[in-house]
C-alpha cells in the first residue's frame, strides 16, 4: 500500500481519537461543575478550600501580571467552558467538538473525492477542523473588547448611583437594567450572585476570572480595598473611569501609527500560502516536488519554521502595550 496513504489514514484516525477523548473529557467537566456549584450553594466548603480561594483573591494577584505560554495552555484548554462563557455562545463542548470532527471528515472526504494529493488532505481536515476554534476566539475576542468599551460608562453609573445613596449590589443591578450586553450580563450576574448570599469579593473574582481584563481588576480591587478600609468610592470610580477612556484614547493613536506596519505584515505573511496555491494551479508536477524530493520536503519544512518566526517578529512590532 503507499505509504502516503497509510499515514494519512493514521493522521486521521488519531485526530478522531483525540476528538473522541476530548469529548469524554468535557462530559466529564460538566459533571465537575454542577458538583462545584452544589458545593457553594451548601456552603460546604473546607478551611482549606477557603484559604485556598483567598489566595487566588484578586487583592493577591499583581494587577498587570501577565500569564506565561504554560498557564495560557492551561487556562485555554484546561477550562474550555470558561473559553465558551466569554465568547457567550450557547453551544456546548461536545457540540462544538462533534461541529469540528464533522467538518474535518467533510474536509478529508472532500479532498480525497477531488483527486487531490493525499498528503494534502489531512492538511486540509485540520484547517477545516480548526474554523469552529477561529470563529470561537474571534467571538470572544469581540465580546471581550465591547466589554473594555463599555466598562467607563458602567462605572461612572455605579458612582452616580452610589452618590445618590443606593448601596454597590443597587449600582450593580441599575448597570443591568441600563446597559445592555456583555456588561449588563456580567454585572447583573454579579448582583445576582451577591442575592443568593455569595460574599462581593467571591462575586467579584468570579466576574475578574470570566472577563481578563485588566481596567475591570482595577475596578475589583478598588471595590474590595474600599469595602475593608473605607473611602469614597465614587470619587475612587470616576478616576478610574478617567483613566480607562485616557488609555483609549492612547490606544487609538498607536493603532493609527502601526497601520501601516500591520498591514505590511499581512501582505508578507499571505503572500507565501498565496503564491504556493497559484504554482500549485499552474504547474502542479512542479511544487509536488516539495512533498516527494526529500530536499524538498527539507525546503518545505525550513519555509514553515521561517514564515512562523516571521509572523512572531512581525507581531512582536507592531504589539505596543498601552
């Protein structure tokens, strides 16, 4: 049998094992998690536990602390549910899993019935695999920043609120009745939370953990430092209100003069793959050359490793932190 085919039906058999596992394994999470909220709900949890969650306290994390590449994995993948809250979206993991396994079989199938090279086609299974995570991380990315945009007006209504002498859970829930989603959504669940007897601080770090951003830390700290030492708060959320719609505006300036750089590099970055589909149409003996000559499959691999280190210095540039 050619070996091409044999590791392309290995290729394939593993992505379904591993598509098969990861649905275990989120069915399984599922479970975890309505276990957990029982255990709140009861209030059973131990000393232990309890010294444990006050570490995690937002108060004890550095405010601009940013994760390394091993707790992003695990954050990311580790907790895939906390991945769909943010993005907001109703499906479930199992859904989103069986959505992708799909494609990708649709994907391989399609490539083997168009005639196409076999090695392409466990290329093109986990591209096709791989739209639902990109749709997914796009959904969440745009959740996310309408959240930053919205936060400034959220809390200059909890000040207001706060000066006209109703309590924070009150602020809180005058944010869900004025404000639509995603901030209403989260600071109505916050106030909600709040109701069933959840202490504000858990409240809050709950809500810090669902949406990472860094302007809401701020924001939990301040509620939390001012509920155990006293102060204006209202005063304390106007300047931080200030400061996010200050940083904005930073924000834009830097988007307006790396436009140009980015736009640069996202031609560099396509050109490559575009040029490679284009030879591939015309002269297809040609560029098979790269998946049957063993220099060329040398070539080929050198080109991935350079247009990956390409991309990471491109957007090592053009990624100015404000």
């Amino acid at each position: 049998m050619d070996p091409i085919l044999l590791i392309s039906i290995a290729a394939f058999l593993g992505v379904s094992a591993l598509v098969a596992g990861l649905l275990t394994l989120f069915k399984a999470d599922t479970e975890n998690r309505v276990e957990d909220r029982l255990d709140l709900l009861i209030n059973s949890r131990s000393a232990a536990q309890a010294e444990a969650r006050s570490a995690a306290s937002v108060l004890h994390r550095p405010l601009d602390a940013v994760p390394g590449m091993f707790d992003f994995v695990l954050t990311r993948f580790g907790r895939v549910r906390l991945l769909f809250d943010q993005a907001d979206t109703a499906l479930r993991p199992t859904q989103f899993f069986a959505v992708s396994a799909a494609l990708g079989c649709a994907a391989f199938a399609a490539s083997a019935y168009a005639g196409l090279n076999l090695a392409i086609a466990p290329a093109a299974a986990g591209a096709a695999a791989s739209l639902p995570l990109m749709w997914l991380v796009f959904r969440r990315k745009k959740r996310l920043k309408k959240f930053g945009a919205q936060l400034p007006d959220a809390m200059e209504l909890i000040a207001r609120a706060l000066r006209a002498g109703h309590s924070l859970a009150a602020g809180f829930n005058l944010v869900q009745d004025e404000m639509a989603a995603p901030v209403g959504r989260e600071f109505g669940r916050v106030f909600e939370e709040t109701n069933l007897g959840i202490p504000m601080e858990d409240a809050l770090n709950s809500l810090t953990e669902r949406v990472p951003n860094l302007d809401l830390r701020f924001f939990a700290t301040a509620v939390i430092l001012q509920r155990q030492t006293g102060g204006d708060l209202a005063e304390i959320l106007d300047k931080i209100g200030y400061i996010i719609r200050e940083r904005f505006k930073i924000y834009g300036q830097v988007q307006a003069l790396t436009g140009e750089g980015r736009l640069s590099g996202a031609v560099l970055l396509a050109l490559p793959p575009a040029l490679f589909l284009a030879v591939y149409r015309m002269n297809h003996d040609y560029i098979m050359m790269l998946f049957t000559d063993p220099m060329g499959k040398q070539m080929l691999m050198g080109a991935i490793g350079l247009q990956v280190m390409g991309a990471l210095a491109i957007r090592k540039i053009i990624n100015i932190k404000v």
